[in-house]
C-alpha cells in the first residue's frame, strides 16, 4: 500500500410552547424550539444595529432572556453575511453573552448565531446540512429559536453553534493551535503584486499581504503555517500530509459536492470553511454557513450558475483538472484519496439519501416549525412557498430547487455513475480471539481477525492503546501465518503485541481492492472495536 493512505489513516481519529426548551436541555436540541427574548434600552435599535455594522464589529449592549433565564449586559451586532441588508426588518444576528462578564454563558455557551435562512425557503438547509455534516466531521450543532426583541416577535431564525474556543475544545481537546477563518475579501482589489481572484482556494503567493486579503487569523500566531499549508499543496502537494488532515478534508468536499453547496470551498469564492490546526501539528477544515446549500447558489466558478439539470447531474469530480482549485485537484490526483474521496460520498448518498429517507426528516423539521413560521411577520417567504419548497424550484429570480426536486435525481445519478458504480471489498465477522475454555495459559496478544471479501488487494488494521493517541497501521493477512486461519480462505489476520504495559486496543479496519475502498465500523473516525487483555482472559 502507498504510504500516503497509511499515514492519512493513521492520524484519524415556532411554535406552540410545548415546543419551547427549557433550561435544562441541550440548547441545540433540534426538536424544540428555543426562545430569546432581547431587549434594549434605545426604540431605535434597528438604526444603531445598521450603523454598528456598517462601521465594523461594534456591539450594541442589551439584555436578553433565553428560555426563561436573563442575562444583562450583553452585545448584540448584526451578522456580516449576504443576508444584511441596512433597514431590513430581518438581518441575522450575533449575541454576545459575555460582552461584559467574562464568565457569563449559557450550558457552556458564551455566544449564540442566529442565522435568518437567506434564501432557503424550506427552513432546514442549515439544520439538515448540519445534521449529515456531524456524522463524519466536525462541525456545528444547530436547531431553531423564535426571537423577540423589545416585545415584538422578530421572527423564526437557525440557531447555530458558534465556532470557537468551546468548539475546539470539544472537538480538538484545546484551542491553543492556529486558528484561520477563510474570509474572501469580494470588495477590494488584491493587494499589488497578488493573484486576481484566489478567494480561498489557498493558490500558493509569495506574500503574506496576499492571505491577509482573504483570511482572517483568530488566534495569537500562525500566518507562517497557513502559508506553508499553501506552499505543500501547490508545489510539493506529495508532502502535504505532514500539515493537511487529509481525510477530514476530503470527508468535506465529498460532503460539498453530494449537497451541491456551492458557497463553499467548492464553489466560486472557495469560502465559508476555518481552518484550525491543533497539538498533532495538521489543519483539519471545519465547514460553516450551509444555508445555501442544496443548490440554493449555483456558481462553480467555472462558467455561469447551474441549471436545475447540472445541479442534478454535477460532476463527482468536478475542479479534478481544475489548478485554481487545489484543494481538489492536488489531493484528488493522488489515486489513494481519490478512491477514499469517492467512497466518501458513496458514505453519504447511502447513508441519507439511497432510500429516499431524507424527505421524511424534511418533513418532519418543517413540521415543528410550521406554526412559528407562519407567525413570522418578517420572514422572506410566503407559506405556499414554505409547503412546495421540497418538490418545486422557489422564486423567479434566484429559482431555488426544491430538496426533493434536486436530491432524488441526483442519487440516482450518483449511484449510477461509474466512478461510484464500483463495488468495495465487503469486511465482516470482525473478531478478537480470547483465552481458550479452561486453558491456563493467558493470552497476553491481541489477535484479530476479519473475513474480507470483493477481491481485496491490501487489508490493514488501524489501532492505539487506549482512546488518544495516532492510530499505527498493520497489515492483515490471509496466508494462514497470522492467526487467520487457512491460507486463501478469506479471513485475514493480524497478531498485536501490546507496547509498555498496554492492556486496552481501539481499532477498525481498512480494505482495498482495484477500485474502491471500505471501513469497518464504517464510521471509524468516531467508532472504532475496543478489547482488552482484562476481559480477554476472563
């Protein structure tokens, strides 16, 4: 096996108020709708919020209740977003909790996202996006929350997870590593001597005038590193590796181009994604900002929008041949993470979309906020609108796809197409062997074994002594020399001798053939078989 897929895999690892949440409960919790009550002092905060944001990150300070809990002195801006406009009676807001108190949060939570659903007539893009996002990635949690400011019902808003220290402490285990928000800069020219329209795809340049222009740094250093991830990846892309989570990223474009969400790094301006590289030294992309996912912007940067039919039909490979792209063209010819990368989005079309499972979840998140919405003064869409957004395209001049419209001939396209029309090798009867009945002798390896089948070319298994730590790599084989039975007959088999004292093993397995890659568990980046020694002997 190339050391490149080694290496990568090593590393792994509104309503009604019964329906309002109650302090006790996961702020996030997609099926209740959260309440937040704002109230300034000024009649005319409208006007101050549209100043503040026009002159930067300035806050208004304000007070707010949240689920029936109050907290003074907090800020309140208006999001930069496509969405602000200046007089709009619903312009996504940003809350901060601890504005003045340091301290002051909610269950954990020192800051709250309101998203206002710009162009997404059906209400769940951000939540179902979300919702696939965190099977196989970092990414946020999100649900809904009915607003209210100075009394009056501001309307039904997306209630996203910020992405911040408390996110990276979760997900990362700190937030001391460097912290990059892409921010294209689609104002102002590019400083001299730039290249035009890199946005943030990370073309390498030699200047660092030229990241400031489309990145903005978050923690306390690290333009050095986000330049050296561009460097690696456009002029030495084979060592790219050393400072890329190169499954995460892939897990990311698949997801990007299954969703067609194009106002990502896959789309136009390569946008909406952080970047944040932690203690093991490697930049993992975290995805934000899905409202527009689901073919609700439709530029690829190649050409003018997409029709409903190239939306439905997009390219598995799309930006493969693509220099301006590199991200995708410079992992993508490496024919290891090309085969990983498509048996990504085959992951995600079968997990949520094969069977058409997805419409019933759409259904049901339009359910719980059908009456908040239809209460909402302010919202941008009609509720005829809001009950064909699955099965018809939206509006005459931004001619939003309905989910089901686009996503239904888009499995069958993606199912159908060859590069994914191809079988994985099948590994199952994962099992760990234990002590014999009445043996006196313990058993002091770890010997695994697994029946793999579809003609696979290299088995491997990945595993650490505990739950931390980079997974090492061994390889499984079926020749009837390691633990695995008779030679030839389908099981594989690897014998692990525990290093200094280790009792416990965390593992999955990995298998190739000619075309196609698989896992076992199949979520491996968050699942994996555990045994130990303890019970092994038992």
């Amino acid at each position: 096996m190339k050391r490149s897929i080694l290496f990568l895999l090593s590393i792994l690892i509104l309503g009604t108020s019964s329906l309002l949440a109650q302090d006790d409960d996961n702020f996030y919790e997609v099926d209740k709708i959260q309440e937040i009550k704002i109230k300034f002092d000024q009649d005319n905060w409208r006007y101050l919020l549209d100043s503040l944001r026009f002159n930067g990150d300035g806050l208004l300070i304000g007070s707010v209740e949240i689920n029936g809990r109050k907290f003074n002195d907090i800020g309140v801006r208006y999001r930069e977003s496509r969405s602000f406009q200046p007089g709009n009676k619903r312009n996504s807001m940003y809350i901060k909790l601890n504005f003045i108190d340091k301290e002051q949060n909610y269950q954990g939570h020192r800051s709250i996202k309101l998203s206002s659903a710009l162009r997404d007539p059906s209400m769940v893009r951000e939540v179902f996006g979300y919702e696939i996002a965190r099977r196989y990635m970092p990414a946020p949690q999100a649900n809904y929350a009915r607003i209210l400011v100075n009394g009056e019902y501001y309307g039904l808003f997306v209630n996203v997870e910020n992405i911040d220290d408390a996110f990276l402490d979760k997900h990362f285990g700190g937030n001391e590593g460097t912290f990059i928000r892409c921010a294209p800069n689609l104002v102002d020219s590019e400083p001299s001597g730039c290249k035009a329209d890199v946005y943030g795809s990370l073309q390498f340049d030699e200047s660092a005038k030229c990241y400031l222009h489309n990145f903005q740094l978050l923690s306390e250093s690290g333009w050095d590193d986000l330049i050296e991830l561009a460097y690696l990846l456009n002029q030495k892309p084979d060592e790219v590796e050393r400072v890329l989570n190169i499954d995460r990223t892939l897990w990311m474009l698949a997801f990007n181009n299954v969703l067609v969400n194009l106002s990502s790094y896959t789309g136009r301006y390569s946008e909406n994604y952080y970047l944040y590289k932690g203690k093991e030294g490697k930049f993992t992309p975290i995805l934000y900002d899905l409202n527009l996912c689901f073919g609700s912007y439709k530029n690829t940067g190649v050409g003018s929008d997409l029709k409903l039919k190239e939306l439905q039909t997009m390219d598995p490979l799309l930006h493969v041949d693509n220099a301006a792209k590199p991200l995708i063209s410079q992992l993508l010819r490496n024919s290891d993470y090309k085969q990983i990368y498509l048996s990504h989005i085959s992951a995600i079309v079968n997990d949520f979309f094969r069977k058409d499972q997805y419409i019933e979840r759409i259904r049901e998140l339009q359910e719980l906020i059908s009456e908040a919405f239809e209460e909402d003064e302010n919202r941008y869409y009609s509720m005829e609108d809001f009950n064909n957004s699955l099965d018809q395209t939206i509006g005459k001049r931004s001619r939003i796809p309905g989910l089901k419209e686009l996503m239904t001939p888009r499995t069958e396209y993606l199912k159908k197409k060859v590069v994914l029309a191809v079988v994985p090798p099948d590994i199952s009867e994962v099992t760990v062997s234990s002590r014999e009945q009445f043996s006196s002798e313990k058993v002091e390896n770890f010997k695994i074994q697994a029946r793999v089948g579809k003609f696979p070319t290299e088995v491997h298994l990945f595993y650490r002594y505990g739950d931390s730590g980079e997974f090492q790599s061994a390889e499984m084989k079926d020749d009837g020399r390691h633990d695995d039975g008779e030679a030839g007959d389908g099981v594989y088999g690897v014998i692990v001798k525990p290093e200094e004292g280790a009792d416990q093993i965390n593992y999955y397995i990995f298998a190739k053939n000619a075309k196609a890659v698989s896992y076992e568990p199949p979520r491996y980046m968050y699942e994996q078989y555990s045994s130990s020694l303890e019970e092994l002997n038992n």
